[in-house]
C-alpha cells in the first residue's frame, strides 16, 4: 500500500495528516518522491499507478530536477479512463500539478475540469478537491489540439477529513478573465487569476475556470459549467463574466440567444443554493470620446447581462460601467498602459488587478462579500 511520504505534526494542522509526491517519467527520481514510469500500472497493493498504462508515454521534459521529465497521456477527454490513480482516505486534498512540455493543457480529475489552460512548458498550478470513494483519479487533456498532455509532477496534500471543499468564489469567463503562467509572473492577466489578491483565504477559495476566446455556450456545454455544479453548495458564490466572443459573428450567437443560455446557467447554479453574480465586460482601452470620457456601454451584450441581472434577481456587477469611470479619472494613456502592448482588449497583469479590485470592491458595496 502506498506510503504517506511525510506527516504534519498535529501541532501544524491537526487536519492535514497525508501528503504525496510523485516524480513522473523515466529519468531519474528526485529524493522525497514516489517514481512513477509510464509502465506502472495500479495496483491496489501498491495504492497508485496507471489505470491504462498502455495509453501513456515517456517523455522528456525541459525542467530541472523533478522536472526533467514526464510522462505523456496519449489518450485523454475528462471521460477518460486512462488516469493515473491514488487511493487516498476520503477527505479534502491540495493537489499541486506540473505539466511536461506542452503549449496548452488542462487537467481533470473525478471525470470533470479542475484547471483551464496552462500554457508553457512545466506550468504550475494547484486545486483543492474532495476525495469521497477512496481514490484519486487524475489526467492531463486538452488544451489545444494537437498538443502533447503531460505531466511531470504531482504533490497531494490532505487538507482535512471532512470530504467537503471550502468556501468558494467560482469564476467563469473568457480571455480578459482567465488565468495565464506562471502565475505569479505573467506578463498578460485576466481579471479571475488577480481575483485572490483581494479576497481574505480565510474566507473564500478562488477558482477561475474561464478560458480564452470563451462564449456562453460553450461554457454551459462543454465542460466548464459541469465542473462548477459537481462541487458548487450553499455559501459559495459564481461570478460569470462572458459576451465578448458571443457578439463575433463567427460563433453565431444572437443577443437573445446569448441571454437565454446566461439564463439557463444561473438557474441551474441557483439549483445548487449558490450565489449568482453578473459582470459585464470592461471597454476597449480606446474607447475615449473627444471630451476624454471612456464609454463602452454598447460592446458585448451588455444590455442583455444587465436586463437579466433584474429579470432573474441576480446581483450585477456593472464592470463596464465601474471600468469606464476609473479609465475616465486616470485618463487615456494610463489607460493604455493597463493592456497589452498593441492590443486595446486584452489587459496587463496590472490592468487585470485593477479590474479585479474594482469587482471585489462592488461585491463589498453590495454586501456580498466582507
């Protein structure tokens, strides 16, 4: 049976008893992990492995240490039964994920998304996850087409016994709020991974599940809005912010179309016992008039976002609005500076935690959070 590799004194955190660590691929394995090849198999004897190690390959990675390699899942979908398995008690869990060389992955665990998007070779990042059957049943998978699924370390952490996750602010959305890598030091941000900056630990988890070039239906029906429902409850809030890419004629998405498919998602959140809020979309940085007032109130649906905010009673965060007054007060070329460079949509680091910081500072306003 597989080894807690390690134990937190109770005098750390009494509820925090197990951690592993697991060094994936066919190099060799850093002192303190658990090496795992492509060719292991689970067993329950042993407590974790591959449950189709047919489906899995042996890389290299371009990291350093633990790093240096990975393993590559040939076969993938958050449906897959090609995961790597680890028989866990049932509690809550910390699971820290490092990818291999990829362009674009995401990773799945329990048969849904948990992490949207990581980009660039050996990208971290961690979710926390309720273990309710006794095993952990993880896979890296799309992304981006075409692109190799790997993962090179993994580190899990048992955070408490009780199999129900914490407090959580749920994010849904497109480019201006998902995450992008590293995330401590991405030179582009959207305003869900800035989220945290703002909101007491204590009191919420983040966990941002928007994606670039995101539209409404694609949230509701492909993977992102499921994730969200397996674990939403009572006391956790759902912020989504979509419309940009549903007013592109390529996707095909009317006004009303838009509207109904926003609707259909509150209510199946509010099914839940959740909170639901609203948020418009900020303007393109050059949306000054000649008076060197910033408005963008006619982009991104935002009139249907605002009507069904009241038609469904829903708290609206007006970010277009909120957006467009802190433009106005530091003027154009400051504005400017919060995006990318020659790009008037998509904000900086620093653009997207002023727009995080104007969200949190409306949900305060409202009573939402405190």
């Amino acid at each position: 049976m597989l080894a807690a590799l390690y134990t937190v004194a109770p005098a750390q955190q009494a509820s925090a008893a197990l951690a592993y660590k697991f060094d994936f691929g066919s190099g060799s394995v850093e002192a303190g992990y658990t090496g795992v090849r492509a060719e292991d198999a689970y067993t329950s004897a042993k407590g974790y492995g591959f449950n189709t190690p047919a489906n899995m390959r042996n890389v290299t990675s371009s990291g350093t240490g633990v790093n240096s390699d990975a393993v590559q899942f040939v076969t993938f979908g958050t449906k897959s039964t090609n995961t790597f398995n680890v028989d866990l008690p049932n509690g809550l869990y910390n699971v820290k994920v490092t990818l291999g060389n990829t362009t674009r992955s995401s990773v799945a665990a329990e048969g849904v998304y948990q992490i949207i998007n990581m980009t660039g070779n050996n990208a971290v990042d961690q979710f926390q996850i309720p273990v309710t059957d006794g095993q952990l049943n993880l896979l890296v998978t799309e992304g981006k087409a075409g692109a190799a699924f790997t993962l090179s370390s993994l580190e899990i952490q048992q955070l408490s016994t009780i199999a129900v996750t914490r407090p959580t602010i749920y994010v849904g959305g497109d480019s201006t709020v998902a995450n992008y890598y590293p995330l401590d030091s991405s030179v582009q941000g959207g305003w869900g991974q800035m989220l945290a900056q703002y909101i007491n630990p204590t009191r919420f988890l983040v966990r941002n599940m928007a994606s670039g070039g995101q539209i409404a239906r694609g949230f509701r029906d492909d993977g992102q809005l499921e994730a969200i429902l397996k674990y939403i409850k009572p006391g956790d809030m759902f912020i989504v912010q979509l419309g940009i890419n549903d007013t592109n004629a390529k996707n095909n998405t009317t006004e009303a179309q838009f509207k109904d498919i926003m609707r259909d998602m509150i209510r199946q959140v509010k099914a839940k016992g959740a909170t639901v809020v609203l948020s418009t979309p900020q303007g393109r940085a050059t949306d000054f008039n000649s008076a060197g007032v910033h408005n963008a109130e006619g982009r991104w649906y935002r009139a249907a976002t605002v009507a069904l905010a009241s038609e469904e009673s829903v708290p609206l965060v007006d970010l277009n609005v909120l957006s467009s007054a802190y433009f106005t007060s530091i003027g154009a070329d400051a504005t400017l500076a919060l995006y990318m460079e020659g790009d008037t949509l998509h904000p900086n680091r620093a653009g997207a935690a002023q727009l995080a910081r104007l969200v949190v500072e409306e949900l305060k306003r409202q009573g939402l959070y405190q």
